[in-house]
C-alpha cells in the first residue's frame, strides 16, 4: 500500500479540521505517493526514533507531537529538531503528526487518560467553538428524501449523540426562467408557483464540500437555491479536555497514589489538598493550565493536567485539587492507541510501536 492510504485511515481516526489553529498537524515530511514498508508509531519523531524507523524498515513513523512545529529558516543539523528532519528525508523517511486532531477527538487522549483512571460517564471540558454550520435548501415534495438522505449519507445532521436530524417546512415558491434557463419543472418565459420543502440540517465544517457535492448531485433543480450559516453552538462531543467521574469517591492522598500508578508518573507536584473527596475529575493531557477555571466551573474536585507554573497552583482556590503529573505522563498511551486502531484497520501490515523513551523530563 501507499503512504497516502494509511494516511486516509489516520485521518479516520483524527480528522485533521478537529486540531487547532496553532498546530501543524499532518504530513511533515516525505511523499504520500511513496510505497510504505511499516509505520512506526511514536510519541516525538526525534532523531533517535528515526534511526529505530531505519532499523526496522519503516519508512513512515506517525507522531503524536509535531517535530515541526514553527518555520525554519535554515535546516543545518545545528538542533534536534533539524537532526531529525535532515535523518528522515536522506532515508526517504516520511513523518506524520496527529497532536491536537486527536486531542479534540472524543476518544483519543483525553478519554484515553479517563480510562487508564478509571474514570466513566466522561464529557468533554471545552466544547470546540464555531465548528458546526448549517445548510438550507429548497426542493419540490418529490425530491425531498433523495436530497435529504443524501446529505445524511455525506455526514449532515450528526449531532450529539443523533443522527438523521434534519427539519423541513413548507411554503410556496415562485420563479420565471429565462431564454437560456432549462427547468425541470415549469416552462421557460412564464412565472410558475408552486409548493416547496425548505431543508435544514447542520453539519461539521470539514465535511463542507461533501455535503455540497451530495447536494448538488442528487436535487433536481437547474439551480440549486441553498444557503449556508457559521452557527455559534459549541460542539459538545469535540474539544479539548474531558470531565469524568470514579463510581466511589476516594481520599486525596489515595487519588494521587492512584494516579502515579495508573500513569506510571515520578513525581506529582500538587497545590494544597481540600480535604474534600475525590469524585468528580477533569484531565488535560499535556499543557492544560489555561483549563483551570473551566475544572472549578464544571465542578471538579479535581484536574489533572502539566506544565503548570507556580503562580498557577494558587489558582485552585481551595475550590480544586490540581495536580501536574507530567507532560509525557498525560499523554504516555496515546502511542498504543494510535498503534492499536490501525492494526484493526490495516491487516498484515507492519504497524510497530516505537521503543524509544522520547520524555525529556527525567526524576531524580
């Protein structure tokens, strides 16, 4: 098979529309065209895990953090970013990074570290904002279920945890179509009234011309009269974070025990215990202290996160317990699920998980 197909299943898993705008997500480096020999599965494409992608004949590692992250100017080998780039293209060597798109995605890191704890009935922290729009047609009573199933069938009216939504409502149209115009109903040169269906369904940005393509291809209209709003409604089931709860709660100390098992952490920096139990849990993996007012407000007995800095800790209020286990620590089985979720889609082929500790924290 070809780069370019495992690609499409990647994208399957974390459609690149879910990342931020900040991140450089995707293909980095190589040629999609290129024939694969294995895909490596790593946390960070560093020069290292490149000369293991070598050794095992892989020429396609998948990242979960970007090796490029912001522009280069020169590329020398003068960093470990740029040892990195120069190994991979001299051995054909492509890099592939998922990061946020798998972030935001309901079942990638941060239900990842809620199931590692333990924890159930989780829900996503911060919605993603303005990524749902909303398509509006018209179409003669006829054609109503083949346009409306089409649109279904290219992913329109998904929302939550239902599919098929749509709403319709009736009205009457008028048009007069020109010496040019070819109607399907009606005669060219004369007005025509008739009884029409208005379809609404909402759907994600991303799939913006599929839908489109569905749209126009299955109405029976010469031109098609369709109108489309950014709606202001949060995506409840993409977003970064996750809120998630233990069936029983547990002592602070017992909690943060727990945690530094289940995530096999060194070490746990804490701001000051409550001396509230632990039940209700919000985790973050990777940088997440801009979430800590967004844990207090969902109610939160405690968040999980990294990469907090000491004034953030006074942050807590006494309202919290928040907790930094560690950047790689938070995010140490997102590798195993990236490398799982393609063995089941890609059969008798070499999908390896990486060897190599690429955590740069190390505990005394």
């Amino acid at each position: 098979m070809i780069i370019k197909e495992i690609i499409a299943v990647l994208e399957e898993m974390a459609p690149l529309a879910y990342a931020e705008d900040f991140d450089n997500v995707g293909l980095l480096v190589g040629d999609q065209n290129a024939v694969a020999t294995g895909v490596l599965v790593c946390h960070d494409a560093l020069e290292n895990v490149i000369d293991e992608a070598i050794a095992k004949q892989c020429n396609l590692v998948v990242c979960f953090h970007p090796i490029l992250f912001s522009g280069l100017k020169k590329i020398t080998g003068k960093n470990y970013v740029e040892r990195a780039i120069v190994k991979a293209i001299r051995n054909d060597i492509a890099i592939y990074a998922v990061h946020t798109a798998l972030d935001n995605h309901p079942e990638g890191v941060n239900k990842i570290f809620c199931d590692t704890l333990g924890l159930k009935n989780a829900t996503i922290l911060i919605p993603k904002q303005t990524f749902l729009r909303k398509l509006v047609t018209y179409t003669v009573p006829e054609n109503v279920d083949q346009v409306r199933n089409a649109l279904f069938a290219a992913g329109a009216g998904a929302i939550g945890n239902y599919e098929n939504c749509s709403f319709t409502s009736t009205g009457t149209f008028t048009f007069q179509g020109n010496e040019n115009s070819n109607p399907v109903i009606g005669e060219k040169g004369k007005l025509h009234t008739g009884t029409e269906i208005k379809i609404e369904v909402t759907f994600e940005k991303h799939l913006e011309s599929r839908i489109l393509k569905a749209l126009f291809t299955n109405h029976i209209y010469e031109e098609v009269a369709h109108e489309i709003y950014e709606l202001q409604n949060s995506h409840q089931n993409i977003g970064l974070g996750m809120i998630a709860e233990f069936e029983k709660p547990m002592e602070e100390i017992a909690f943060l025990q727990l945690v530094k098992e289940k995530m096999i952490s060194g070490g746990i920096r804490h701001s000051a215990f409550t001396g509230k139990p632990i039940k209700r849990v919000a985790v973050l993996g990777g940088s997440g202290s801009y979430a800590i007012k967004n844990a207090i407000l969902a109610g939160a007995d405690a968040f999980l996160t990294a990469d907090l800095k000491y004034h953030q800790f006074y942050e807590a209020e006494n309202e919290l317990l928040l907790a930094d286990i560690g950047h790689f620590e938070s995010e140490r089985y997102t590798k195993n699920y990236i490398v799982d979720f393609l063995r089941k889609k890609i059969l008798n082929f070499a999908i390896i998980l990486s060897e190599e500790n690429t955590n740069p924290v190390k505990y005394l």
